[in-house]
C-alpha cells in the first residue's frame, strides 16, 4: 500500500462507519434513558422494591431467549435491514408507552410487558450491528473501530442516566419516554443513511493460524443458502466446539469472570454505603472513575492490538482484573476504591474490545452473526446469577470483604487457567503490512 493511500486511513475510519457510531451512541442514550425511567416509574406506581426489581428481570429474560434467534437473522438478512427495523421497532414501543403514560392509565401490568418487548430488540438487533462492523473499516483497524464504539458505549453510561435524570425532572415520565422514542427513530435515519452500497468481507483466518499479514479484503459474497433452525445452530455449536475452540474458551471465561465480577458490581452501592458510610456524592465519583478507566481503556485498545494476540490480551486482562478486586477487599478508602475499580472497568474494555476483533477475524462471515449471539449468551449466563449470589453470600456472611476477595480470586484463577485453553494462542492477529516503495506500483 503506497504512504498516499495509507494518509486518508489515518485519519479517520470513514463516513459509513461515523454514521454507525452515531447511530449507536444515539440509541444508547435511549437505552439509558428507559432504563432509568421504567424502574422509577415503576417504584412511584407500585411503592413495591419486588415490582421494581422485576422491571430489571425483564431486561435478561430476552437475551436468554431469543440471543440464538437473533444471530440466525443476523447471517440470513441484510443486517443494515435488520438494524433499521429493531430501531423502528423500538420507536413505536416507546412510543406506545410514552402514549400509554400521557393518557394517565398506566397499569403495571401493561408497564411490564411493553418493557419486555422493548427488552426484546437489543438480542435481535445486537449479533446484525457487531457483524455489520467487519463490513465498513479494513481489517487492521477493528481494534479502533470497536475501541470507539465502547468509547461511545461508556460515555453513554455515564451521560445517559444523568441526562434521563434531568428529563425526568423537567419533562416528567412521558416527556423522558417520548425522548426516549425519538432517539431509536434518529438511529434508525442514520442506519439508513449508510446506503445500500455493499461493504466488504474478509477471508477469516483459521483459529489457530500463527501471525499473518491482513486478510484480504473482497467484494461482499451471496449468503449463503438457508438451512433449517436447528441445523444452523448445529453448524455454529459445530465451528465453536470443534473448528474454532478459542471461542468457547473464551466464551467460558467470560462466564466465569462475569461471575466474579457481578457479586461485586451488583453489591458495590450498597458495598459503599453500609460498610464504608460513603455518601451519595463519593458513590458518584466511583461510578464517575468506573466510565473513566473504561474510556481510557478503550483507547489503549488499538496500541496493544497491535503487539498483542487477541485472545492473550483475554487472558492477562482477566488475571489482572481479578487480581485488582482481590486487592480491593483490602482498600478502605473511597479514592482507592475509585482508583481500583476505575483499573478492572479499564481492563474490562480492552478485554471486550479484544474478544469482538478475534471473533471477527477468525469466524466466517456467513457464521458471524450466530456466533456472536451464542458466545454472548453463554458469557451473560452467570450475571444473574451472580447478582442474586452475591446478596445471598452477604445476607448469610454479613462479610462483603471476603465476598470481594473470593470473587476476585474466582476471575483470576480462571484467568490463569486460559493459560492452559486454546484461546492463549496467536489466532486472530494480524502483522503490520511490509513496507513498499511509494512509486512502486502495486501487483496486481
């Protein structure tokens, strides 16, 4: 590649690609907006802690059913299709809600299954938006594209409650709601707005395939004919048990890990308050370090993409998590806390961000979708459970210290462990192209 068609890549991943951020970060501030109206709205109609907590039920039952479903669309369908109607879909629940609000009957029955249903877009919208990326940046620049779209993730975590919190206050439940609505309809215009052009899609590398230059990049090829269900869920357990099984290492990981490491985060509020008296404004400033190591671990993310083996990322960025929740058991002080917690959400994001590159890289497009979904759901499975398990340990221990540092130690060992798993191996990276001549012409 000459240095003048290297220059425009440098400076930017593209128009198509801008739009999708935009579109993503919009509807994520949807996302945050009704996942803070729905709960409180819910608690001001029912006064119930139980009525409200099931609002947050609600929000995983969807990615446990209907995760599989969701991946078979992504690789039938054309996915830009697929992102435009999960956003309209959206649009329209929203907006039903938000109707539903103003008119002033609002039973929380109809509350819950309206919540359901909007809860039911995001595993059917997700496995068509994370196969859509591959299609719009070259190969090399994934760990940017998706660094920047957990950039975009984080910020949104931290500026979507607030600026739900601040409609809420202004424009009351169905101002937040009608809010909410338009958002998903803004994203869905700018997902329509990459055009029908078609992108691009690579020749994956073999799991375990040492270092290679960047695949190359082709015309996007016909889907694939269609099979039945059951046998395209057979095909992709098939590439992730047998042909490919970084991928379920890592899948198990991430379960394990997220078992850890939601005893924690499910408990880390009440961690604050009850046992170390921190007020509402020191809550904030650990939540507030928590999006900012993640911002800063997204920027990392392209640099050491760049020396690093995805999956070994994986691996070392787990052992060093765990190892920092470890060592919060020990840290009495709120900066500490904010310090090493803003750490395990930093590595948290080069840890993501390394997963989706090697599932790009490595998985072929006409599988892609189904198994982004089915290693996402494998990886989700424990969180609620590990929500509940961490309060029980609690409730019976009445020792969170020693909950911190067991579940710490549960997502290091597991890092360690991956030591010994086919996921600690070079699949997934790509060399740096060898440098050519600018006058040199390209062979064909």
């Amino acid at each position: 590649m000459t240095a003048t068609a290297r220059a425009p890549a440098a400076r930017g991943l593209g128009a198509r690609y801008g739009l999708l951020l935009f579109a993503f970060v919009v509807s994520g501030l949807g996302n945050w907006t009704y996942r803070l109206t729905l709960p409180l709205m819910v608690l001001e109609l029912t006064g119930s802690a139980l009525n409200t907590a099931v609002v947050y039920a609600l929000e995983y039952a969807p990615l446990l059913l209907l995760s599989l479903p969701g991946g078979v669309l992504a690789d039938r369908f054309d996915r830009r299709r697929i992102l435009v109607a999960g956003d309209l879909a959206a649009t329209a629940l929203a907006g039903l809600l938000a109707f539903v609000v103003t008119s002033g009957a609002a039973p929380v029955l109809v509350v819950y299954v309206l919540a359901f249903l909007l809860a039911c877009v995001e595993p059917l919208y997700y496995p068509a938006f994370q196969v859509l990326v591959p299609s719009l940046v070259r190969d090399t620049d994934l760990e940017r594209a998706n660094a920047w779209l957990q950039m975009g993730d984080n910020v949104m975590s931290l500026a979507g409650p607030a600026a739900a919190g601040v409609l809420i206050a202004a424009l009351g439940y169905q101002g937040a709601i009608w809010t909410d609505a338009a958002t998903f309809a803004v994203s869905a215009l700018a997902i329509l707005a990459l055009g029908r052009r078609p992108g691009t899609t690579r020749t994956p590398a073999p799991a375990d395939a040492p270092s290679a230059p960047p695949p190359e990049v082709r015309p996007a090829a016909d889907p694939p004919p269609r099979g039945t269900f059951l046998g395209e869920i057979r095909d992709t357990l098939s590439h992730i048990c047998r042909d490919n099984r970084a991928l379920l290492s890592g899948a198990v990981l991430f379960a394990v890990a997220n078992l850890g490491t939601w005893m924690v985060q499910a408990n880390l509020v009440y961690y604050l308050r009850d046992y170390h008296g921190v007020t509402p404004a020191g809550v904030g400033v650990v939540l507030a370090a928590q999006g900012a190591g993640a911002v800063l671990g997204a920027a990392l993310c392209p640099w050491i993409g760049r020396r690093f083996a995805p999956g070994r990322v994986v691996i070392a960025g787990t052992v060093l998590a765990g190892t920092g929740i470890v060592v919060l058991a020990a840290v009495r002080d709120v900066t500490g806390i904010a310090v090493l917690w803003a750490l395990v959400y930093g590595v948290g994001i080069v840890n993501m961000v390394s997963w989706f590159v090697l599932r790009q890289r490595t998985v072929p497009p006409e599988l892609l979708g189904r198994v982004v979904a089915t290693t996402r759901m494998i990886a989700f499975l424990t969180i609620p459970v590990a929500s509940v398990l961490g309060g029980v340990l609690e409730q019976h221990w009445h020792n969170m210290y020693l909950i911190i540092a067991l579940a710490g130690s549960l997502r290091l060992l597991v890092g360690l462990g991956a030591l010994a798993s086919p996921l600690n191996s070079t699949a997934g990276r790509t060399s740096p192209p060898e440098p050519q001549h600018p006058t040199r012409p390209r062979p064909s």
